[in-house]
C-alpha cells in the first residue's frame, strides 16, 4: 500500500527529523495521557491546588488529537508534526517525573523546587499581577529594541559605505560592543530620571552593538562583480547601495536582530530587578525576597514563552523578506 509520505509532492528534506514516524506521535500523544493520569490517580504529599494543572494537560492532549487530525488531510503539516513528536514526548515524560518527585511525593525540597501543579496555580491565581508585569516589560523591551535596531541599521550601513564613518564608528563600536550592557546600569541609574528610561538605555545598547555589527559585515562582504555589472549598465551610488549592498545584507542583518533580541531579554529582566517598580524582573525579584519560587518559576515559563514567540514572528518575517532565498541557501 502507498504510504502518504510516498507521494513525491512532499519532499522529506534534511530540515526534518523522522517526518515518517507515526509511532514516535503516538508515543508523545500517550506520555502526556500518561502525566493526566499519574496526577489524578496518584494521591499527593502536598497540599496543592492542581485544577489548573490538569486542566492544562487535558488541553494540550486535545490539542495533540487536533493536530493529528488535520494532518490526515494536510501531509505536509503531518511531517512537521511527526518532526516535533520526540521532543513532545521528552516533556510529556519530563512532567511526569517532576511531578512524582516533588507534588506526589515531596522527595525534592520545598520551597525552592515546586511541582509544576503548584507554579500553574500560583500564575492563574496571580495572573493579573503577571499580565501587568509582562505588558510593562514588553514595553520597555519593544521601546529599547525598535530604537536600538534602527540606530543599529542606520549605524551598520554607514560603516559599511562610507570610509569616513567607518574611520569614526568601527572604534567606538568595537570598545562599546566589549562591554557588557549591564556593566552601564550603575552609571545609568545616575544620569536618567527613571528605572524606565535607564532600562531603555541598557536595550538600546544590548541591540545597537550586534545589528550594526552585521549590517556593515553584510555590506562589506558583497561581491564587487555586483557593483562592476551594475555600473555597466548606468547604475548610480544610489542605486549601488539600495538595491544592491543592502539588499545583499539582509540575511546578515536578522542574524543580527535576533542576536539581538537575545541580549536585550537578558538585559531586560537584570535592568528590572535594580530599581523597577514593574515588570517581570521586579516580579522574580519580589517572589525571590519572599522565598515564593514558584511564582520565580512562573515568571521563568512567562519569559521563555516570550522570547521563543518574538523569535518566531522574526523568522516570520525574515523568511518572508528573504523568500527569494528559498531552495538557494540551506
């Protein structure tokens, strides 16, 4: 019988892991039945509140069944969903064993290692506290991240053109790029008004150094036979710099960004814990004063959720600016 990943529509290239493996779905499908299950029938050594829990887990199990059910008629969301199957198992199981070992049985010492049944209730029971603090550290991250990548562009193409910025800027980049962002937060809170403005500060320093760093590098690297074929046919400096040397620079320059991103996230949170009055590093800094890890724990999860989504509507976006790249680069 012909297999659906038989079909030579579908190619199974080397982005996939084992994008025919129905069994490895079925597997990550039951670890996750198998964590509802231990957390309802187990009794616990506890005392936890684990209706957020479970209904958390019930949801991600629906959500799997979904999935495998759409990709009956869409083969190839099937294979990138096969492709995920090991790793969702892997934390089916994790959670799982995280719960025996602290919520069932209290083997891992409290308060500093919550079971995940806790760390869901405390973030349902806190949640409006928590969305304040995200939305204020979303904010501040946005403001310092806009401003420090589009002084970093505008910095990284003037390096890259023109020698004469390139004989003033490349200094001060490499010396302010050695630096640590953070090693500035002293300085900072002494010269700007506001936790707000110093953490702008501090992102806008994280962001500029490597986005202007690999804009200037993308510039540089491009083959002079661009500019000479280009110059043949009329083409002035105009021309030269944004159809040619910036363009050529893109990839370089969301390598960049999403460095970037990186750098301004750990900044974030360090810029929150010294003299904020919100967000999520103030957050994680409060619970910590107050030996609440699971709210630590919780504020942890929000983060991480965070960033991996901010990578992703950047790889959105990368991948629809440089779609022309599509089947040329690996």
């Amino acid at each position: 019988m012909k297999k659906w990943y038989d079909d030579p529509r579908i190619a199974l290239d080397k982005v996939y892991w084992k994008p025919k493996s129905e069994t490895w779905f079925w597997a990550a499908f039951a670890a996750w039945t198998l964590a509802l299950a231990e957390n309802l029938v187990f009794p616990s050594a506890q005392k936890v509140k684990q209706g957020p829990y479970r209904v958390l887990l019930g949801f991600f199990i629906a959500v799997l069944l979904a999935q495998y059910l759409y990709g009956l008629a869409k083969p190839e969301f099937r294979k990138k969903l096969y492709h995920k199957a090991q790793f969702i198992f892997a934390g089916g199981a994790a959670l799982t064993v995280w719960d025996l070992l602290t919520t069932k049985s209290g083997l891992l010492p409290i308060p500093y290692f919550p079971g995940f049944a806790e760390i869901s209730w405390v973030m349902y029971d806190d949640y409006m506290l928590l969305l304040r603090s995200t939305l204020y550290s979303m904010r501040l991250f946005f403001v310092g991240m806009i401003t420090g990548t589009a002084l970093g562009l505008a910095t990284g193409t003037f390096i890259g053109w023109w020698r004469q910025w390139d004989y003033w800027l490349s200094p001060v980049i490499r010396v302010s790029g050695i630096v640590p962002a953070v090693a500035w937060l002293p300085v900072a809170l002494l010269v700007f008004p506001t936790s707000f403005v110093t953490g702008v500060f501090l992102i806008f320093i994280s962001s500029w150094f490597p986005v202007s760093s690999m804009m200037a590098a993308g510039i540089i690297a491009t083959p002079r036979a661009y500019y000479e074929v280009a110059k043949t046919m009329g083409a002035g400096d105009k021309f030269l710099l944004y159809r040619i040397a910036i363009p050529n620079a893109m990839p370089s320059m969301f390598t960049g960004i999403m460095t970037a991103t990186a750098f301004s996230f750990t900044t974030l949170i360090v810029s929150e814990m010294v003299g904020a009055k919100a967000g999520l590093g103030f957050y994680i800094n409060w619970a910590k004063g107050w030996g609440i890890y699971s709210k630590v724990y919780g504020a942890i999860i929000i983060i991480a959720v965070e960033f991996a989504l901010i990578l992703a509507l950047i790889g959105l976006l990368r991948d629809s600016v440089l779609r022309w790249q599509k089947g040329v680069l690996k």
